[in-house]
C-alpha cells in the first residue's frame, strides 16, 4: 500500500476515536438509567476500539514505509505509543466517573495536540 494510504487510515482512525470519546463524555454527562443508552455506548465502544486498532496498525504501516521499524524505535516512536495507551485507557476512566467529563473535553484535545506535536518536532 502506498505511503498515502497509510496516512488517510492513520488520520481516519483518529477522528473516529475522538468522535467516540465525544460520545462517551456526553452519555456520561446527560445521565440517566444505563438501559436507554446500552445499545449506543456500545457502539461508541465498538467503534473506540476499532478505532484504536485502526490508528495502531496504519501507525505501523508507517514506521514501515518510513524503515522505522527495523532497530530501536525513535523516542518520538515511544511518546505517540504512550499517548495511544492515554486515550484507549480514558475511556474507562470516562465510563466511572462520568461527572469529570468536562475535564476529558477540555484534555483530549491537548493530548491529540501533543501527539501531533510530537510527530511534527520528532524530540530525540
């Protein structure tokens, strides 16, 4: 597959995973019995999932197209991973205690930020 390809995937994975925290953070906040939003927060579940995987592989596919991956990875390498980590983990913290949803709203942006910060600086 082409470089290109693996950017758009990378790009798409990532706007579907913020889309899906979004989704969980206005759940979260509106309240309510947990039986009226099941079938949707599963599928925003789903779809973080899904999503991670998607950034995650089309992350690799990359680092291949780059030569990345043969050797030690890049310190860059290493901050995008854990900041991956970050986000595929918040969404439990967003599932048990849903009043700090605000506060996702207002950090998820400056994490996904940082990440493109990082790709962008390349810090050694």
């Amino acid at each position: 597959m082409p470089y290109e390809f693996y950017i758009v995937l990378h790009l798409l994975g990532i706007m579907v995973l913020f889309a899906c925290l979004g989704g969980a953070v206005i759940l979260g906040l509106r309240g309510g019995d947990d039986r009226d939003v099941a079938p949707l927060r599963r599928l925003l579940m789903i779809g973080h999932g899904v999503a991670l995987l998607v950034v995650f592989v089309a992350g690799f596919g990359l680092m291949a197209k780059r030569g990345i991956m043969g050797g030690g990875w890049p310190l860059w390498i290493w901050i995008k991973l854990a900041l991956w980590l970050l986000l595929g983990g918040s969404v439990t913290l967003v599932r048990r205690s849903p009043e700090m949803g605000r506060v996702w709203l207002f950090l998820w942006p400056v994490v996904g930020a940082a990440a493109v910060w990082v790709v962008m600086a390349k810090p050694t």
